[in-house]
C-alpha cells in the first residue's frame, strides 16, 4: 500500500486519542477561567481563531497527551520503510507542529491557521495540492475524513465505519481498519459510583431524629439519588479540569480522561444530562433541597477550580460539602436537626480530609508538593494536628450534645452516649493512624465502608445509640 507515499495522519481523534480544542479549553479553565469563558464566547463562531487563542491560555503539555498506539505503530512501521510521516490536522498549528516535534514525525505540518481551518474538504484540497491526486495515504477517525479518503490512495480508519469502509474498498482503494473506541464501562468508571456510598450522610437526620417509615425513607433514597448525579457530574468536571496533574500522577493517569479511553466531549454531554437530572429530582422532593443541590455543585466546583488548590481551604471546603449533605437530608424530609449535630459533622470531616491530604503526601515519592494540591510530605506533621485537633472537636460536640433537651428526649439513658463516645474515638484514632502510615486507600469515606475493622466500630456506636433511645426494646420487645 506504501510505495513511497507519504503516510497522513489525522491528529484529533487519531494519531491522538484525544481533542487539542477541549484539551484547551479544559486547560484554560483551570488555568484563567474568565478569560477562557470570554474568548469561547467571542469566538465560538470562528473556529480557527478560537483555536489559536485557546492554545494561547491553555500552553498545553503535548508530551502528555494519550496516544492511539495502534496508529502510533503505523507510524513507526512507515518511518522503518523510509516514507515520511505528516500529520494534517484541524487543529491549531502550533500544537500540531508541538506534536509532531514531540514524536519525531516530519516537520511538515498541515492544520489550522487563523482565518482558515483546515477541515474536510478544506485539508483534502491542501494534501492533494501538496502531494497529488492519490498521491498519499490517509488515517482519519471522522466521517467528515471521508472527503480526504476518496482523494487518496490508501484509507486508515480509525474506529467503527464500516460503511465507509465498505464504500472505499468498492472504489478499489486499500483500507485498514484500526479497532477504537469508548465503553459505557469506561464512562461508568468516570461517574465514580463507588463515590456515591458517601451520600449516606443524607440518612443521618432521618437516624438522628429517630424517622424510620417507609414514606421517609423513600425520600431520603431520592434525595441520594440526586446527589450521586450532582456528585457525578462535578468529578467529570474535576477530571477534565485535571486531566494534566492526572497524568503525571502515578495512578490517576490510568483514568478515563486522561488516558483518552472515554473522549472528552463524551464527558461535557453526560456532565449535562447528570445536572439536568439532579436538579429535576433535586425540585421534585422540595425547592430548600434544591437549593442544597445547586450550592454543593457550586461549591464543588469552586472546589475544582481554585478552592483544591490552597492550603487548608480545601480541607474545610470538603468538611463543608459533607456537612452540606447532612443538611439536604434534613430538608429532604423536614426533620429539625441540631446545630450540634452539624457542629458535629464538621470538625469530624475535618479530620477525614486531613487524613485525605496525609495519605497523599505519605504515598508521594518526593518532598515536593502534590500536582495541583498545596501539600508535600513536609506537611504531615501539620496534617496530622490538624487531624486530632477535629477529633477533639468532634468528640467535645458529642459530648456536649448529651446535656441538650433533645438528647434527654431522644435518648433516655444518657450516659450509653458517653459509652458510644469510646468506638468513635477508636474508629478516628484508626483512620487518622492509617492515613499517616499510608495505609488507606486516597478516599478515605470509600476506605471506611470496606474497612472491616472500622465498620464494626461504627456498628458497635450505633448500636449503643439505639439501646441508649430505647429502640431496640421497640423493634425487639
């Protein structure tokens, strides 16, 4: 199929398994949001310009960017029988030109220029001006290639186009196909569902207030519901935002974005339908939930953006969106919770988080600081503080809980809280214990539901609770 001609890649898509524009604009988000915001605005009609000035903001690594080794090692095998390997892109030319560079292809380069975007029919003109009439071969992944594969002499496709495959081998033309494409695992993977047990939290005012009918849990189950979505849709935006600190991370690189099994647009267009339907289910169960909703995703998103990045600022952003999920709870089925059980919550996700950021930095390799966070393993001695200073507060709440009216109401014999105080500490002083050995997993809410050990003491808190409230004499006789 060679003979000398020159071998045609296709970047977006192909040579990469990725997009440089949503690269860029992913990049440029994290980088200077407004001005990114601004200049899509400006120039979402002109592509070319658009391109330019996003690769501008975004001054994007292209040594990191996943590569389609199948189409990689096409390359190399033309490169070994002396043909030139070109890459012919829509994208922007500096980029192109970075990538080609990168992975030691031919200098020349065809892409996007301001003004001129080279596309479809616009790229097969400039090849066929450049080498003739049949005179190379193509590798494309689009059906908007198909213009550039009847001008050629041999057709790479790049995914499922059977169609066209068929079409081209009519018209006498060499087809290789090279097998790509996305799952709905892969998707799945991305949403993070083992992520959702954390909305759990939402049950804790139904626990606490003693609600335990059918109506009321069936409620709160929709109120989780809600949140799994609106948590989904924030860890797509968390891992575009990251997709360059989640490749030079030792195993975040192996994500779905990153490591361009599920393409980026996929991920902009479950982002959202997972709002839509968190709102929607957010605005069936009650507009204060709702409200809940919307401020978590904006104070997740907060999060991704800036908030992650600061030292200490992250801590108390995650504390506040777990605290934020007991709160939808209680709106979610109108129970009064006590400002000491929110006072509660706090402090002992502030010990969580910190044991969050200590697992990082005790499994980090250097003492430099974390990609995209503000800690290194110098920090742990201050993490670690920091974390007994929220179990101290967390344990000095729950004591002082017991002396309230609503104590006394909901649990007549008071001093089995003070006995449910003991596992609370153990299950604290063990996860903070893990976190600065480096023993956890990097969540540590995903860590505590399949530690055994842990989950028996949270079991023994809770079952000295409802002996102390007297249901299991209701439940049991």
């Amino acid at each position: 199929m060679s003979e000398g001609r020159p071998l045609v890649l296709d970047v977006d898509g192909t040579f990469l398994r990725t997009d440089m524009l949503y690269e860029c604009f992913w990049g440029g988000l994290g980088r200077d949001p407004i001005q990114t915001i601004r200049t899509a605005a400006a120039h979402f009609n002109d592509r070319s310009v658009l391109k330019r000035r996003m690769a501008e903001i975004a001054t994007l690594r292209t040594d990191l960017l996943p590569v389609n080794e199948g189409v990689r090692q096409l390359a190399l095998q033309a490169q070994a029988e002396g043909r030139e390997v070109v890459l012919a892109s829509a994208s922007d030319s500096a980029l192109v030109q970075a990538v080609a560079r990168e992975f030691g292809l031919s200098p020349r380069v065809f892409a996007s220029e301001p003004g001129h975007n080279l596309k479809g029919a616009a790229k097969a003109d400039a090849l066929v001006e450049a080498y003739g009439e049949g005179g190379f071969d193509y590798a494309g992944n689009e059906t908007v290639d198909k213009a550039i594969w009847d001008r050629a002499h041999g057709a790479v496709i790049v995914g499922d186009h059977p169609e066209i495959a068929a079409e081209l081998e009519a018209k006498g033309k060499p087809v290789t196909v090279i097998e790509d494409g996305w799952t709905a695992r892969g998707l799945l993977k991305a949403l993070r569902p083992h992520q959702w047990v954390k909305n759990i939290l939402l049950m804790v005012p139904m626990i606490a207030s003693h609600y335990f009918d059918w109506s009321t849990l069936f409620t709160v189950l929709m109120g989780m519901v809600a949140f799994s979505f609106a948590a989904s849709s924030i860890y797509i935006v968390n891992d575009l935002l990251d997709l360059e600190a989640d490749r030079l991370h030792a195993t975040k690189h192996k994500r779905p974005f990153a490591s361009g099994r599920v393409p980026i647009s996929v991920g902009m267009a479950t982002w959202a339908v997972l709002t839509v339907l968190a709102v929607g289910i957010g605005l069936a169960i009650s507009p204060g939930f709702l409200g809940v909703v919307v401020l978590y995703m904006l104070l997740s998103l907060s999060y991704s953006l800036k908030l992650k990045r600061l030292r200490w600022v992250d801590i108390a952003t995650l504390a506040g969106l777990y605290t934020l999920r007991v709160v939808a709870g209680a709106l979610a089925v109108d129970v009064y919770v006590s400002g000491y059980l929110l006072v509660f919550i706090f402090p002992t996700f502030v010990t969580l988080g910190c044991v969050k950021r200590l697992t990082e930095v005790t499994l980090a390799t250097n003492d430099e600081r974390l990609p995209g966070r503000g800690y290194g393993r110098p920090d742990r001695g201050d993490l670690l503080n920091v974390a007994w200073l929220g179990t101290f507060g967390s344990l000095l709440t729950f004591f002082l809980y017991s002396f309230t009216e609503q104590a006394h109401e909901l649990y007549p014999t008071r001093w089995l809280l003070w006995v449910a105080m003991v596992p609370l500490f153990l299950w604290l002083w063990r996860m903070v214990r893990l976190g600065y050995q480096g023993k956890q997993d990097y969540d540590p809410i995903v860590f505590a539901v399949r530690d055994k050990h842990g989950l028996g003491l949270i079991f023994i808190m809770l079952a000295v609770m409802f002996y102390a409230a007297g249901l299991w004499q209701v439940w049991f006789g």
